[in-house]
C-alpha cells in the first residue's frame, strides 16, 4: 500500500461505518464518495468565502453553503449505514439545486457556475453506480431543454452579475479546474479501487482455485479409497452370500421334514445375510428330533457358532446315538466348551436350545430345553414349557455337570399344535412406542391363529410380525416353527422309519 492510498484511508475511515472492511462490496465506493464529499466541503467552503469577499454574489454564497452542508449530509448517510437510496438522492439533489440556483443567479445556461452540475452525476456514480449515473445525467439534460420554457412560463427575470472580464474568465476557470480536479480525482481514487478490488478478487480466485485443486485431489483419493472399499465390500458380501448357501445346505431339508412332520411351518430370517439361528431335524428308530438353537450373535459370528452347534449335534444323535432330550443338552453342554476351549481363554460364546423328541408309536413329545421354551395350543388356549434356565457353553462351564435338564412330557391326542422358537420373534422392536414384542404377545398371537390351518397360521403371524416391526431394522435372527399335533398323531409305523439322509459333515469334530 503507497502512502496516497494510506493518506486516503487514515482520512476517510473515521468517517465511514464501523466494522467495514475491504470485503464490502461497495469499500472502495464508499471511501472515494466520503473523500469527495471532504473535498467538495472544504472547497465549497472556501468558494463562499471567496464569493463573500470578493465577487460579492450572495445568493451564490448561500446556493454554496447548501452544497457544503449536502456533502456533509452525504457523509453521515455513509457513517450511520442509512439506507443507499437516501444518501444517493440526498446528495444528489442538493448538488443538483444548488448547481441551478448558482447557475440562475449568475445567468443562466451561460453562466460559468453551469459547470457545477456536472458534480451531480459524479455523485450518482460514486453511491448509486451507474442507474443514479443515469438519472442525475438525464435530469440535467432535461432541465437544459426545458430551461426557457420554465424561465417565460414563470416570468423569471435571470439577474445578471456584471463581472468584468477577468473575473468572468476568472470564475470559468476556477469552476471548470474545480470539476475537472473533482472528476479526476474521483475517477483515479475509484479506479485505484477498482484496482485493489481486481486484486483482492484474484487472490481471492487464487485461493479458491488452489483449494478447488486440492479437493479434486482429495476427492480422487476418496474415490480411490471408496472403489477400494467397495470391491473389498463385494468380495465380503460375495463371501458371506457363498457361507450362507453352505449354511442353508446343512440346515435339514423341509420337504423331508414334513415326512415325518406333516404341514409343518419354518419361519426362518435371519438378521443378517447368514444367521446364527438354526434348526437340526432326523428321525431314528420311530422318533423325529427336533431342535432349535439361538447362538451367541448374529451375522458371521453366529454362523460360526451355529456350524459348530450343528457338527456337535451331529456327533451326538448320529453316531452317538442319544436321543433322550436332557442326554442330548447334557452332552452338547459338556462338548461345546471344551471343543471351544473355554476352560483356557476368554471365549465365552455358547446357545439357547431346545430339543423336542416324538415317539410316532406311542405319540408323545419329549422336550428339555437351556434356556429355551416350547409353546403348544390346547382348546385353543396357548400354554408354555419353560426350559431350565441353563445355557449351552459360557459362563456355564463345567466338564463335570452337575446339574441335569427336566424332561417335560405330552401327548399328541391331547394337543392341538406345538411350536419351538428362538427369541428374535418377541425381541423385536416396533409398535407405536417402539417396544420389544414380548413373548406374552406371541401367546396370545398363537391363540388368535388357532382356529387356522398351520399354512395361515404361518401367514397370519408373518403379517403380525411386519405390521409390528414396520420401517425399522429387524432386532435379531428370528426362528419359529410350528407343528400340527393332530397329523403328526395320524402319521404311523407303516411309514419307513430310516434316518433322513444328511449332507455330508463340512467339518470332523471327533
């Protein structure tokens, strides 16, 4: 910054609004507008004077202490932020009458002073820009065009000052220095602005181009980073998608099921692509084996778990050949934590499970569940088999066990259906308040689907479930299995009573 640039601001800011910066639109504007208002005050100042004492025209005087209070006028608009179209008219129209008084004291259209108007537009120009510009401009013109009309209509008689010839060409050229110096300098300060603003406008372009490069690069590196992160995100949906066709693979096949189980329904959703619920059936010497287990997690933990809870069931029934339901959780409770090694590490995953076992030959049901339960209609009232509240691995640990699961005993004739289900149903969230389901509710849904047959029964408790869930994320893996008592009770020995053939093990856990 020159010093003429420093001597323009140290002169001009106290008079400008307080906290205007160079961000302004108008910054530079405003500073020329203050400095010729300064400017015009002081030699507006000095002409009264010089009119006083010297050529003695004194409405001239007063037409140019109007002019001096105008600009002092213009200048508190500009300090108190008043409203741009007061301060532009305001200066405007007092330069404007005070241009035309002088001019009709002095003569007329040929009078020196005439030069005064062209400070009018330059006024415009400063606060207004180039509308006002235009106004003023057109304003003077047409006063010039219509002057004598005014002058004859209103019976005018112009007063003529008698000057003599130097202080006519005195008065000229000291009226038409004083615009030209007006005009100059006006236009140099307002240049010089227009200057600082191109200025401050590249660097400001500058910067926004550099900060436009470094997004661009930015952006590619997230874009690099994103495509990266989506092929990784396909190659680990892609997998999971493969897992679970290996999973659905190992769970028993429902056709063959209904066997054995006539018109019996499988609600099966997992959270997630793969789950962590799953369902094991077979059926040995004259007895189907049902079981359902709700491993810890859900997603590619629980299908972990849920693998190893098959391959141990597999061991257990198959080729150890227990079916006893409490033999059967016995065991899996003493295999599961050491084949986990949960005695020597933090692992502390295990399941919920429920083993039911019927006897075509003579129609019971045997049933022991870990922490786990079996629910079964009755005249069309639901009724509830609670499993022992002891869980298959975990904190459960214990390689000798003590403890031994109940045995709960029915009969087929005298039960309408049973149904086995793993806690995802009654976790869910939803309702008006957005509250879990509760296993209270799948009781009484049971009820309300009783008099259905088991395929509308699996429709009807679909529908409570995706009315009750609504838009939000399903809560857990759900598992719900329903089987009519009555055909089972009908199906008998006649039937090949051969071990529902397997897919063959993934994994050799003995």
């Amino acid at each position: 910054m020159n010093l003429f640039h420093k001597i323009v601001l140290k002169t001009t800011t106290p008079f400008l609004p307080k906290g205007l910066n160079n961000t302004h639109p108008n910054y530079y504007s405003l500073i020329t507008a203050v400095l010729m208002g300064i400017i015009g005050t002081i030699l507006n100042g000095l002409g009264v004077l010089n009119y006083y004492f010297q050529l003695h025209l004194e409405l001239t005087s007063y037409f140019l202490l109007a002019l001096t209070l105008g600009n002092i006028a213009a200048i508190a608009c500009i300090k108190y932020n008043l409203p741009k179209f007061l301060t532009v008219n305001l200066a405007c129209s007092i330069a404007f009458f005070s241009a035309i008084g002088m001019t009709l004291e002095t003569g007329g259209t040929t009078s020196p002073n005439v030069l005064l108007l062209a400070a009018v537009p330059g006024y415009g120009f400063l606060l207004g820009g180039r509308k006002s510009t235009i106004f003023w401009f057109i304003s003077i013109i047409t006063f010039f065009g219509i002057f004598d009309n005014i002058i004859t209509s209103l019976n005018i008689e112009l007063k003529t000052v008698i000057l003599d010839p130097e202080e006519n060409q005195l008065l000229f050229i000291n009226n038409f220095l004083g615009i030209i110096v007006w005009l100059i300098v006006t236009l140099f300060i307002f240049n010089q602005g227009n200057l600082l603003d191109k200025k401050e406008i590249q660097k400001q372009s500058d910067q926004i181009e550099n900060q436009y490069e470094e997004l661009m690069e930015s952006s590619e590196e997230v874009n690099a980073a994103n495509q990266q992160l989506n092929h990784q995100n396909n190659q680990i949906i892609s997998s999971i998608n493969y897992a679970q066709r290996i999973q659905s693979a190992l769970l028993p096949n429902e056709e063959k099921m209904k066997v054995y189980l006539p018109e019996t329904f499988i609600i099966y959703k997992p959270k997630d692509i793969v789950s962590g619920d799953f369902y094991w059936f077979n059926h040995i010497d004259g007895n189907s084996i049902l079981i359902t287990a709700d491993c810890t997690g859900h997603g590619v933990p629980g299908a972990f778990m849920s693998i190893i809870g098959y391959q141990l069931l597999q061991e257990i029934v198959l080729m150890r050949k227990i079916i006893a339901p409490d033999k059967i959780l016995k065991t899996l409770r003493y295999r599961l934590p050491m084949l986990l090694k949960q005695d020597s590490n933090e692992n502390q995953d295990g399941m919920d499970i429920s083993v039911t076992v019927i006897n075509h030959q003579d129609n019971t049901v045997h049933f022991s569940g870990a922490k786990s339960n079996l629910a079964y209609l009755k005249d069309g009232k639901a009724h509830l088999l609670k499993g022992d509240s002891i869980t298959i691995g975990g904190h459960s640990i214990q390689r000798k066990v003590k403890n031994n699961f109940k045995i709960h005993e029915l009969s087929l004739n005298e039960i309408d259906s049973m149904y086995l289900f793993t806690d995802g149903f009654q976790d869910q969230f939803g309702g008006n308040e957005n509250k879990k389901f509760l296993r209270k509710n799948i009781l009484k849904a049971l009820e309300e689907v009783a008099p259905l047959n088991m395929e509308e029964q699996k429709t009807e408790l679909l529908k409570k479930l995706i009315s009750w869930k609504g838009n939000r994320n399903q809560t857990d893996d759900i598992l719900f299995i329903g089987i009519p008592s009555d055909k089972v009770a009908q199906f008998t020995t006649k039937h090949k009573t051969t071990m529902v053939k397997e897919p063959e093990d993934l994994v050799t856990i003995l």
